[in-house]
C-alpha cells in the first residue's frame, strides 16, 4: 500500500491536488491561477511545519485546510494582488 507521501508525489496538476483531497473548485479560478495555488499551498506546508508529521491521517488533514486555504486565496484576488 502507497503512503501518503508516495500519493501526494504522483499528483502534478492543481485539479489532480484538488480531487486528491475532496476540495470543491470552480475551474475558471484554477485556469488562471493554477501554479500560484499549488505554489501557496507548498508555502504554507513549509510555513505550518507540516513536513515533520508522521500520522498520515493527520498529515492529509493538515495537507487538505492548507489547500483548501490556497485556493480560496485566489478565488477573490488575483496572482498579482497575492503577490506570488
């Protein structure tokens, strides 16, 4: 059986992050600000600590709020007003 990390490492697309974790999105803000959504939310995974985790049950839920906070970063801003 996969760990979670050997999960997360076959994820490449946004979407493919974004199903992987049961967040709901609207596809018209992950056309625009894809890479600026999976590139907050690897900042916050550094910024939280988050890397250190050993519980996998933890660590997808920690993962998951990370993502989830990303993405609605740029559901009403933009790339340019986040600054990233």
């Amino acid at each position: 059986m996969e760990t979670f990390l050997q999960q997360l490492k076959a994820l490449s697309s946004a979407e493919d992050f974004l199903h992987y974790f049961g967040v709901p999105f609207e596809q018209s803000v992950v056309n625009v600000s894809r890479l600026h959504i999976l590139k907050r939310f690897f900042q916050y995974i550094r910024q939280e600590n988050l890397l250190a985790e050993s519980n996998e049950v933890g660590l997808y839920t920690a993962y998951r709020e990370q993502l989830i906070k990303a993405y609605n970063d740029f559901v009403k801003s933009t790339p340019a007003q986040e600054k990233v």
